[in-house]
C-alpha cells in the first residue's frame, strides 16, 4: 500500500466492506478478507500517532510565535524606555517622548494583544479540526471493528 492519510485507508476499508461477498440468507452480512482488513488497520495505526505528532508541532509553533512577539514587544518597549531617557534633559522634548513612548507602549501592548488573539484562535481552529478527524477516523474505525467481529461471529 502507498503512503494513504487515514480517511483515504477508511474509504478503502469502505470500499472493501462495499465488495465483500454477501452471504445468501444471512440478512445482508458479508465475508470479508481478514488479512486485507487488519493490513489496512494496522496502516491506520501507523498514521494516527503521525497525525498526533503534526498536531503537537502546531501546538510548538504556537508557542515560538508568542515568545517572539513577546521578545519583539520587549525589545520596542525597551528602545522606547531608552529614548525616553535621552530626550528627558529638555523639557519640550521630555513631553514629547513620554507621549511618543506611551503611544509606543500602547501600540506594541495591543498589537501583542492581536498577535496572541490570532495564534490563538487559529491554533483552536486548527485543533479542532485535527480532533474532529481523530475523532471521525476513531470512530469509523470502531464501527468498521465491530463490523468484521460481527462478520466474524456470523461465519462462525
């Protein structure tokens, strides 16, 4: 087999669930190739932690992005403190970058603001996501297990 994502193996066990052989006068149930079957799960298998592995790098992305707006939102507030210092010595001057520095300051607060909204929003949106394929592939994955038990136990 290729390299499938999840939902491609779940569509090919479908599919293999859609060929099966129907057993006359067994209501609908069907045989079905049990090494075909447990060669797609444990593919399925292999995926999950993979796509388990992506979700944790999204999560680690998250987090480099804040710290750096956090270090670039220090870094503005500390040139800002250091040209406010500078300018202190003349009083106009003094007024004006106190004004400059606290609009500085306001601006990098609400822009770090925006820039944590956004990550988090969009980490939420992309985790959510992920936990509803998991979930979908989880369950289909239950429903195609009870499926073969249930083939199983009726050829029995």
């Amino acid at each position: 087999m290729s390299q499938a994502t999840v939902e491609e193996l779940m569509e090919e066990l479908y599919a293999l669930v859609e060929k099966a052989v129907k057993l006359p006068l067994s209501g609908g149930r069907t045989v079905l190739d049990g090494e075909e079957v447990k060669a797609i799960l444990d593919e399925m298998r292999d995926h999950l932690p993979q796509e388990t592995r992506q979700a944790r790098a999204i999560v680690a992305d998250r987090t480099q992005i804040l710290a750096d707006a956090k270090k670039e939102a220090e870094s503005i507030i500390r040139t800002a403190e250091e040209r406010a210092k500078k300018l202190i010595s003349q009083d106009e001057i003094t007024k004006q970058a106190q004004a400059k520095a606290t609009e500085m300051l306001a601006q990098t607060q609400s822009r770090l603001k925006d820039m944590k909204r956004a990550s988090n929003e969009y980490l939420d949106d992309l985790l959510k996501r992920t936990e509803d394929s998991i979930t979908t592939s989880l369950n289909e994955l239950k429903q195609t297990r009870q499926n073969i038990k249930a083939s199983l136990r009726s050829g029995q």
